[in-house]
C-alpha cells in the first residue's frame, strides 16, 4: 500500500458503493453527484458556483496533469461539494502551474475520490438520472454514506442563488486575459451594465467589460427599485445553481425590468428566471448538462454551435406565452436553449456563451446585448 493511501468511498442514495483513494480533504459531503464531460478545464469547474450543492464526476480520466494557477478561477472560492475522477497524475505539469490539485482541494476543505471506474459511475447517472450521494475521505463507514446520501436535500425547490451571491455591491473593472500581459485593465466603459450575481461567473464579468460595459455587481436580492436608482443602460441575469422556481425576490425584480423595458440579458439561471417571470414553469431534468461540447441550433440563422452547458433545470416551452419566442435549442436532446421576447429588449440563452472551459461560437450574445443598449428607446 503507498505510503500516501487514504480510503475513499462514493456512496449514492441507490445504494451503490464506489471504493477509491481520497484527493484533497479528509472527511464527509453529501450532494447531487452530476458528471462534465469537459476534456478540459477542471480549474474552471471547480471554480464554477453553479456546482454548489453538487459532487462532481469528471469524465476525462486524467485530471491534475496540468497542475493549478492563481489566474484561471471562476469565482473568489471552491464551489463544488465533492470531486470524483478515475486517475490523478503524479506529475502536474504547466509553465503556469503553482499547485498540485490535491493541495488545492485540501486546501479549501473539498473531499474527493479518485481510482474509480468514472465510466461506470457515468452510466448509473446516465440511467437512472442525477441523484444525491456522499464522497467520504479518511475514516469511511458505508452505512453512514449512505445515510449522508439518502438524507441530503433535493435540488428540486432548492435556493441557492442567495446562498452563493455577493453580500454587498461592487464594480469590475477587470478585462480578458491576454497572453504575456494576463487579465487587463478596461480601457473603455460606455454602457452601465448592472449585473445580478446568482453565482456569476467571472468570465462573463471579463467578457462585458471588453465589450465596453461599465459594471455594478450587485447581491441576488436587490431590489428593482434600487437597481433603477443606478440608472444602468441594461441589466445582466447571472448563472447560478440551484432551482429557479423559489427565487421570488428576482423573478418579481425582472417583471419590473421588463415592465420598463430596460435592455435585459440571462444567462443559465438567469435565463430560466427569464422565462419564468415571463409566465413560464422551469422542469428538472434527468441528469442535466454538464460539458463542453453540446451543439446547439441557433433557430435564426440555422447555424449548429458548440457550446458549454452547466445546468440540472430547464425551461418548459410548453409553458411560454405568446411574446416569448424560443431562439436555439439543444441537438442532444431537443431541450429549450434560448429565448428573446418578441415585445421588450430581453433574451436569454441556458448554456454559456463566455465559455471558460469550452469553445466561444457564442459569444455573439454578449454582442446583441450591447447593440441592445445602443438601440433607439435604450437610454443614451
């Protein structure tokens, strides 16, 4: 046995029990166990606060080889619940490595596994849909796992968004990442973007402000009234986890930005409180998507666009009224992945057009929403 061994278990509420080696953090966690099927990006993820809640399995097999750097962060914190993968290199190598991954969970107390078959963890999840578990590190007890498990709450009619949410405003001023120069100071700030942090992540932030929007982030739970005392030139619904539904205080918030018609732009569950605030019922989907490589048909100009997705809820087009069109959808399973309305400036789009990891074929959106802002009735 290596002199570092410590026992590791995956326990899921069906009863089934995955044996490995730990990664990062002794001790227990429960949540829903999701799997990515991202080749790349681990940082990301881990970093992604849409995952709270979630235990993590990676499908690529090899995760840590390239070791982990201050830069590549998608938010001030770990996010995930647990992470689980098959193999942890020995050797992490990267010209902008500063850690090894094991470190970095230990670190901020994120439990994990590794030496499992993933691939048949995958299939369980694949047949019988996303389902909460446990990850326990150092002393395991399999009937205690299980009862972690089977004792977690449900992701169905769980807030999470003012959970994972900033506690106070602030402004970013931070643009995209150049190499040899590293992230970038904005060099221009034409339209006061006010962004709602669900659980925003921090490419997005980068993306608007090269883009020349001057940005207020602001708690989940802001009032619209104090949102329109900013007099932003266009409002930013944020990613986040958790179920939409609950989210009271920002599906009345966005009724009120589209009763003024201020230019308004969702992404993921910014989208999904969209489209409910428009009238629309939100579904929980059997095991989500989660990766880097979802095509998606953009309805307008019949391109097909891979995208990365990170979500367990979607919109039911079924339930959409009248002024809602539906603008892409997903080509893996039919799934609603866009909206605009047909009668005030707003849209949303469920994957992420920013990306990080993933590929950029989206990134016209963030585009739109400052043409948007620049058309005639925006504020000038």
């Amino acid at each position: 046995m290596p002199a570092d061994y410590v026992p590791a278990i995956l326990a899921l509420a069906d009863g089934t029990v995955f044996r490995g080696r730990a990664i990062g953090a002794t001790g227990a966690s429960a949540g829903e166990v999701v799997f990515n099927t991202a080749m790349t990006g681990y940082q990301e993820i881990l970093t992604d606060p849409s995952y709270a809640g979630q235990i993590v399995t990676l499908t690529y097999p090899h995760v840590g080889n390239t070791g982990i750097n201050p830069e590549d962060t998608e938010s001030r914190r770990l996010c995930v619940a647990g992470l689980v993968i098959r193999d942890l290199p020995r050797l992490a190598s990267n010209w902008r490595s500063a850690q090894d991954l094991s470190t970095y969970l230990k670190a901020s107390g994120i439990v994990g596994l590794w030496d499992i078959d993933t691939r048949k963890l995958t299939r369980i999840l694949r047949e019988k849909g996303a389902q909460n578990g446990c990850v326990m590190a150092g002393t395991v007890s399999e009937r205690e796992a299980l009862e972690r498990a089977r004792a977690a709450p449900s992701m169905a009619g769980l807030d999470l968004a003012k959970v994972v949410s900033c506690t106070k405003p602030y402004n970013w001023t931070t643009s995209t990442w150049a190499l040899g120069e590293g992230y970038r100071a904005q060099t221009q700030a034409r339209w006061h973007v006010v962004a709602y942090d669900f659980g925003v992540k921090h490419n997005i932030l980068r993306i608007l402000a090269e883009r020349g929007c001057r940005l207020t982030v602001v708690p989940a739970q802001t009032p619209a009234r104090e949102v329109l005392a900013m007099n932003p030139h266009g409002v930013f619904l944020s990613n986040g986890p958790g179920d939409p539904e609950p989210c009271d205080y920002a599906i009345n918030a966005i009724r009120e930005f589209i009763g003024v018609g201020i230019p308004t732009f969702g992404i993921c569950l910014g989208h999904k409180l969209l489209g409910v605030a428009c009238g629309g019922k939100s579904v929980k989907m059997k095991f989500g998507h989660h990766g880097a490589n979802h095509p998606v048909l953009d309805k307008d100009t019949g391109q097909v666009l891979i995208t990365s997705q990170n979500h367990g809820f979607a919109l039911d087009a079924a339930t959409l009224p009248n002024n809602v069109r539906i603008t892409h959808v997903s080509l893996f399973d039919g799934t609603l992945q866009g909206i605009a309305l047909t009668d005030k400036p707003a849209f949303g789009f469920q994957g992420h057009p920013e990306a990080s990891p993933g590929p950029h074929d989206l990134a016209y959106l963030f585009d739109r929403f400052v043409r948007m802002m620049q058309q005639p009735g925006a504020k000038s």
